[in-house]
C-alpha cells in the first residue's frame, strides 16, 4: 500500500513537471514567434511613456489615481516606481513614485481607521501577520513600521491596512513610511534607469550602479541594526 501512494507521488509529481515544462515551452515559442520581447523592452516602454509626458500635469495625477488604486487593491508598487522612473527620469521619478506609493499607502491607512474598519477587523482578525503588527506598535511604536517597511517579510499591502487597525498615529505611519520609501524607490530606479542607459558613459554607469547597490544593501542592514542596538539598551 505504501509503495503503491509513493508510485503515484512519483506519477503525479512526473505529470506536474511535465506540465509546467509543456507551459513555459508555449510562453517560449509564443514569445519568439510574435517577437513580444520588443513589448517589455524598456526602449518600448519609452517611447509609449513619451505620450504619457505630453499629458503633462494631467498625467502625473493619472499616474497618482492608478498608483492609489492598485495600492488599495493589493498590486506590487515596485512597477509602478519603475514605471515612473522610467517615463520622468530619474530624479523626478524618485519623487513621483515616492509620492505616489506614500498617498496609495496612506488611502489604505485612512480606508482601514474611518471607513471599513469593522469589516477589516473581521478578516484580518485571523491573520498572524496583523497580530504581529498590532503588538510590535505596542511595544516599540514606530520602530515596527521601520522594521516591516524595510523588510517586506510581511505584505506591504497588508501593512497599509493592519497599521490603520492599531494604535499608531496616521502622523508618525506616514512620515516613517515616508523614511523607508525613498531610499528603496530610488535604488531600483536608479539602477533600471542606468542599465536602460547602458550605451552612456561606462564609469558614470559602474558609479549609479554602485550607489543603488549601497542604497539596497543599507536598506537591508539598517533595521537589523536598529533591532540589536534596541536589544542591547534592555
């Protein structure tokens, strides 16, 4: 009996692999034959964010609504950044992304304290992450925010409603959330926006690059740092 359930594990794994291949093997074909590739290139992205440039101001607040919406509605904000960053350059890009991930996050606080708190109390109830979160607030304020914002073990999107359950203040959320999201926006931006430049100076790319890779490994070791220093005081 117990060689025939591990005959069909193997079956069954066999199937799955075979599967999975025959997938990515038509993602592959449909790709090489209809030549998607110039879709997703960043030299494409260019030239369809060219339109969106000429909408001036108009476009910078559509960029705002749909960074917000899909914030609100649990998509990953990192294209979003890298699509700033790619359609205004890099510093104006820093600060759009920036600005647009703080008001997405801040509309999911506002959302979760004054409008759908009951209904979001229900769901998040069960969630081990939020009471994670709930307790880190009451234990070390707004040094959880830090902690959870710079490493994303937690969902941010989750974060962005589990914080406007607990007792933080929406000042302190913000302008800590505010602190985390520039230096990890500016790294990746920095770092699409000069390999997208790859045919420019050789040692002014070695050195963006250099900054992004400081930025990043800073951001990782920062609340690590943060934490023990923390544990020592006690």
């Amino acid at each position: 009996m117990m060689e025939k359930r591990a005959l069909e594990r193997q079956l069954n794994r066999k199937v799955i692999l075979l599967f999975i291949i025959g997938i990515l093997s038509l993602i592959t074909w449909i790709i090489w034959k209809y030549e998607i590739w110039e879709l997703i290139s960043i030299e494409y992205f260019r030239k369809f964010t060219g339109k969106i440039q000429c909408l001036g101001f108009l476009g910078v607040l559509l960029y705002f609504l749909c960074f917000v919406l899909g914030t609100m509605f649990f998509l990953p904000s990192l294209p979003f950044a890298l699509f700033a960053g790619i359609t205004y350059g890099t510093l104006l890009g820093i600060i759009y992304a920036s600005v647009g991930d703080l008001l997405g996050a801040s509309m999911a606080f506002i959302v979760a304290r004054y409008i759908g708190r009951e209904r979001l109390e229900k769901r998040l109830k069960k969630s081990k992450a939020f009471h994670e979160i709930d307790e880190g607030v009451r234990q070390d304020g707004w040094r959880i925010v830090l902690l959870t914002r710079m490493v994303p073990i937690i969902p941010h999107w989750l974060q962005n409603y589990a914080y406007g359950l607990t007792a933080i203040s929406f000042t302190t959320y913000a302008f800590v959330s505010l602190l985390c999201i520039v230096p990890g926006t500016a790294a990746w931006i920095i770092a699409v926006n000069t390999v997208g430049k790859g045919h420019g100076d050789a040692k002014k790319t070695a050195i963006y690059l250099g900054i992004a890779a400081v930025l990043i490994v800073t951001i990782s070791y920062l609340p690590k740092w943060m934490y023990k220093k923390k544990k020592r005081k006690k």
